[in-house]
C-alpha cells in the first residue's frame, strides 16, 4: 500500500518540533461476504488514559518490536487476542501525530475469518464491527470543533448506531477513506 498521502494530526501544529512517543496501531478490515468491516474496540471506563472510548487496537511501542508491524500485531494479539496468522498486511497509512504526544503508525491488514477474539477484560470493554461502506460514505463525517487548553482543536467523528467514533481513531479512518478515494 504505498500512498503520497501526509502524516496527519488531531492539532497539525503538534508535528512541529515536538518529540512524539512511537506506538501502530492495527485497522483492521474484516473481510466479510456481503460487505467488509472495519473492526473496533472500546477501551474500558476505568483506564487513565482515553477511557470509553472507541480506538483500534494497538499501543506504544516496546523494546521487544523491530518495526511498528510488530507492535500493530502484538498488541492486537495482547488486546483482543487476534491472532497473527488471520491477518493479511497491506502496508501502512501515514503517520498520525495526536495531542497526547503519540505518533501513530496504523497499518492496515486484512483479517480473514474465521477467527475467535479474547478480549483482554483489563484494557477491552468489547469488540465490534461496523460496515467499511459506513466510513466510505461521505455523509458519515463530521467535521467538529472544540476548545481544549484554551485553543480551538477540529477532529473529525463518524458516529456508528450507539458508538462514538471520533479523534485519533476517526481521523485515521479518513487517511483511510483519503487513499481509497484516491485524493
């Protein structure tokens, strides 16, 4: 998957200078009959960081990882216990550069069914599907802003039945839908 698209950001002026903490991320696309689906997580209530809400999984970077692949693959087995040999890589979106200091590596694979998931009840509140048409489709996306620290932040949120999808999440989804879309 080789794409000219730019790293993209929740606050673009976040790239500049700063030093970001490395962590992947896997998007995963369920490759379905009818219809492929982009697989989810929440994050439980009681964690410090992000809780409730809805993210891919992944996480920082360790020691033990030669490249962000690896981690993208480890913490989805640690996460929701995917297992490796389900997942057909395709490459990597653009870097993705958050608030909190990350800089995201999401790489992109195909998870072939079928497959059992074992949540990691810790981290993992659940795990769940949603039709890759819905972030395809241009009418999903919301462009919104909010103050936070005292300055104006855009993010994007792509809201699915009862889940919220916004941030770091949504806007990978949009390097997503920006390369599918050929833009």
């Amino acid at each position: 998957m080789s794409t000219a698209l730019q790293p993209s950001g929740d606050w673009p002026e976040v790239r500049e200078g700063a030093q970001h903490r490395p962590a992947a991320v896997l998007v995963p696309l369920v490759t379905r009959n009818v219809v492929p689906s982009v697989l989810l997580t929440r994050r439980t209530d009681h964690l410090h960081h992000h809780p409730g809400q809805i993210s891919f999984p992944g996480g920082r970077v360790e020691d033990v990882d030669h490249s962000p692949v690896e981690t993208a693959l480890r913490e989805t087995e640690e996460e929701i216990g995917l297992d490796r040999s389900h997942v057909e890589l395709l490459g990597s979106l653009p870097d993705y550069f958050t608030g909190t200091g990350f800089r995201v590596t999401p790489v992109v694979g195909l998870v072939h069914p079928p497959f059992d998931l074992h949540l990691d009840a810790f981290e993992v509140a659940e795990a769940f599907e949603v039709p890759l048409t819905h972030f395809l489709n241009p009418a999903n996306h919301q462009r919104l802003s909010r103050v936070f620290e005292g300055r104006m932040r855009q993010f994007y949120a792509m809201p699915y039945n009862d889940y919220y999808i916004w941030g770091a999440t949504a806007g990978i989804i949009m390097s997503l839908y920006r390369l599918l879309q050929g833009e």
